[in-house]
C-alpha cells in the first residue's frame, strides 16, 4: 500500500480528498488515528502548580491532565467510573477546561477522586457488597502523558511508543532551541469552515505566499525546499536557482530583498513583526535590525549584516536578562523554518520564538475544525506575560492582516475539493512534501488514501 519511498515524494504525485471532505473518513479517523498518536494537549507552564488541570478534547473523548507534583504530571479519561458523567466540565479557552483542584469530585451522584486519580468516596459503598473494593474499579483510566519542549503530549494506546521515539528526529534537531524556555505570548482559537487538515496544511508550505500574502514578496524570496523526517517534516527557505543556494539563509532571520541588505533585513523584519501578529520574530530582532544602517557602512555584504544583525540582539537580550540558546549554522540550517509534527501540529522556529499551530476536529463533521494558534517567546525571568486562550474572530484586526489572508483560504478549499469537476491533488514535488509525506503518513493510520505518483 505505502511503497512510495523518501524519494518518491520529490516526484509528482497525487492524493484523493477523502481525508479532507468524507464523513466515514473522520469517523475512522477517531478509531485509527487519533487513539494512536501522541498529541500535543498544552504546555506545562498551563499547569505550573500542584492541583492545576487542564483537558484536551479530542472527538468524542475528553482527557484530564493535572500537576500531581512539582516534577511530575498524571493524565487521565475525563470520564466518571461509575455511570460514565464527563469528570471535569468547567469550560476555559477552546472547549476545554482548566483549574487548580486537590479533589475531583463527580457532579452526578459525588464520587470523588485525588490527584493520583484514585477513588477517595463512593457513597453507599457497602451496597456494592465488596465488589468495588479493587481500588483499580473505581479509580479514573490514565492516559499515557510525556512532555518535549514545555509541550504536554498525550497518548491514549497503552501500548505507543515513548513521545521521545515518535517525535524523533524532530526532537533532536529541535531540540537546540529549547523551546522549554518560551512562554505564551498570546493563545488564540476560532472555529473553520474545513477541516482540520485543511487548515493547518494552509501552514505547511510557504509555495502559497506568492498567491496568498503577494504583499510579502515586496520583502523577500518565498521560494522553499520540503523534507520528511519521518512522521514529521520540514521546509525551509530555497533558491531557484541551484548555484545561489547557501548564499541565503534557510531560517526566518535572514536578509530581505533589496539591494542593500541593512534596509531589507529591517524592512522585511517590520513587515512580518507587524502583519503576523506580532510574531514569527521579537521586539528585539525588529529593533536591532532598525539600527542597522547607522551602525554599519554603506556596502556591508548580506552575510555581513546579518552577523552584525544577530550579535546586537543578542547583546540587546542578554542585557534584559534573555540569554539566547547555542545553535550552531548547522543546527539552525538542519532546522530550517517550520516544521509539521504528526499529525496536527506546527512550529515555525527562531532562536528565542516560536508561532505554532493545531488543528482538530469540531464534532463530527468533516467540514469543521477548531484551530488554534499561539506564540511563545524566551522573557525575562518574572517578565511572561499572564495569558489565556481568547477566542478570536478569523479578522485582520484580531490575528494580523498575514493570518487572516490565510484564514480566507479555509473555507473555499474545503468547497472546491468537492467540485465534481476537481480532477484530483497536483501538490508541488519540491516545495510541498511536507503534505504529501504527511498524506503517506495518514495512510499507515487509515489504512486508506496514501498519495500515488502521476500517470
Ligand atoms: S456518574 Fe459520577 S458519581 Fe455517578
Ligand atoms: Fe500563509
């Protein structure tokens, strides 16, 4: 069934839409996929004290996640044992609840559970005559959790692979950007005519800037190379013209376009500061590069510019207390822009920042999804902004004049897959194998649509 190899993605190929618009196809997809996979269900400083709580609702289940200890988190089906009441309901961001509790007690009929998910009341229990008195009955169901760069993951088969193998090799070429260190810097949700893939894959290959955010192109190259790795996959920045690759850097910090180098790189920083919501670069990294033609003559090459760029914001944090990571060229090459971690997450990495993505279904219909996107950001110890999840309006106004130009994507995409004149998906073989590694990924799960080369 999944005989296309790594390379096979670099040719053209194709892949039904099913995944995207069959109601069977989102049914099995709470059978077979979502049950198997680590996903990502908040971030630990969600829950920095002992008793705090949030859940993450998947399909139709729901899973209670709590601090139980300075060092140690318990997960959790958000589900009563005795006659199967959801445990916890408080409503708190993007239909999940969050809290700080020492107890769990049951709204139905008062059974109450301890952080370590064990039963502490049943009233009436003599009625059982014995038989509730495995306290393994009565106990809530836990739930596989582990955390990877101040992300909480959760994984509801007993039997998964440890988080640290299913995310590799994401993890260790991530891992350099310690992502454990950012914190919120805004949380925003809104609810998609589409679904969940449709959405976040509108996040998972900069080809539809020059369609998208022409604006853009005023400011830099969007031109980019697409890799798996695995489940996951990458893209970076790319030349099309094979003899300048290396000149330009593959990163989010890089030099715009434009005959001098000290102008562009500030231009298109600004730019992207101010229409992404202020993401995807910091305060910092727009006002260092603002500097740039005062502190350095006319002239100064590109590679030049951004050298002197990096060392003044780094100089700049470390004077505010962001002491920014150790990231080797290679590293931050191997890295590139953005990644997608299977199956419904996205990070477009920089040194102290990160703007990431989820998506999830939104009942049953296949044409809905929850999205959520957040930035996260290195600050001074003491200095994180207190933040929660907002819901927010798909409007410029609300997200950026960048995402909400991406948000008007949504929507038509879902309707013209449907179009009986739609002859069938012709992604990019260079620039959008991220979707079709992420489609031949989909596959293994379901059993169903991996994608297959043109005739
Ligand atoms: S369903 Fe929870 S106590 Fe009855
Ligand atoms: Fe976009």
């Amino acid at each position: 069934m999944n005989a296309l190899t790594d390379q096979d993605l670099g040719e053209p190929l194709t892949y039904k839409v099913d995944a995207f618009i069959s109601p069977g196809y989102a049914a099995a997809e709470k059978e077979q996929l979502w049950p198997k996979v680590w996903q990502h269900a908040g971030r630990l400083e969600e829950i920095p004290e002992i008793g705090n709580f949030i859940t993450y609702e998947i399909g139709d289940d729901s899973i209670l996640i709590v601090r139980t200890a300075a060092d140690a988190i318990k997960a959790y089906h958000n589900v009563c044992p005795h006659r199967g009441r959801r445990l916890v309901d408080t409503p708190c961001g993007a239909n999940n609840a969050c809290g700080r509790k020492i107890r769990f007690v049951c709204g139905f009929h008062g059974w109450t559970f301890d952080l370590e998910g064990r039963n502490v009341h049943v009233l009436d229990k003599q009625d059982w005559k014995g038989a509730l008195d495995d306290p393994s009955r009565t106990a809530l169901a836990e739930v596989k959790v582990d955390n990877w760069g101040g992300w909480i993951f959760i994984n509801m088969d007993p039997g998964c692979v440890p988080l640290r193998a299913y995310l590799e090799p994401a993890a260790s070429i991530l891992d350099p950007f310690e992502f454990q260190k950012m914190r919120y810097k805004w949380r925003q949700w809104v609810i998609f005519d589409c679904n969940w893939k449709t959405a976040l894959e509108a996040f998972m290959e900069p080809y539809h800037v020059a369609g998208t955010h022409s604006q853009l192109l005023e400011h830099g190259d969007y031109y980019a190379y697409s890799a798996p790795y695995g489940l996951h996959g990458v893209s970076g920045f790319d030349q099309r013209d094979p003899s300048l690759r290396m000149k330009q850097s593959s990163t989010i910090t890089r030099a715009g376009k434009g005959a001098d180098p000290r102008v562009s790189t500030y231009n298109l920083q600004n730019e992207i500061y101010t229409t992404v919501n202020n993401a995807s670069t910091t305060e910092t990294l727009v006002r260092a590069a603002k500097r740039l033609v005062d502190e350095l003559p006319e002239g100064t090459p590109a590679d030049a510019v951004i050298k002197h760029w990096l060392a003044s914001a780094r100089a700049d944090d470390a004077a505010r207390g962001v002491i920014w990571p150790t990231i080797t060229p290679e590293q931050m090459a191997q890295a590139g822009l953005a990644w997608h971690v299977f199956p419904n997450m996205a990070i477009l990495q920089g040194v102290t920042f990160a703007l990431c993505y989820r998506a999830r279904p939104y009942g049953d219909d296949p044409g809905k999804c929850i999205f959520e996107s957040y930035a996260i950001e290195r600050f001074p110890e003491g200095q994180e902004p207190k933040t929660e999840w907002v819901y927010a309006e798909a409007t410029a106004e609300k997200w950026g004049a960048v995402l909400a130009q991406d948000f008007g994507n949504m929507g038509a995409v879902q309707k013209g897959m449907k179009s009986r004149g739609f002859r069938g998906t012709l992604p990019n073989p260079h620039q959008e194998q991220k979707i079709t590694n992420f489609h031949r990924n989909l596959a293994r799960y379901m059993g169903t649509g991996a994608p297959r080369k043109l005739d």
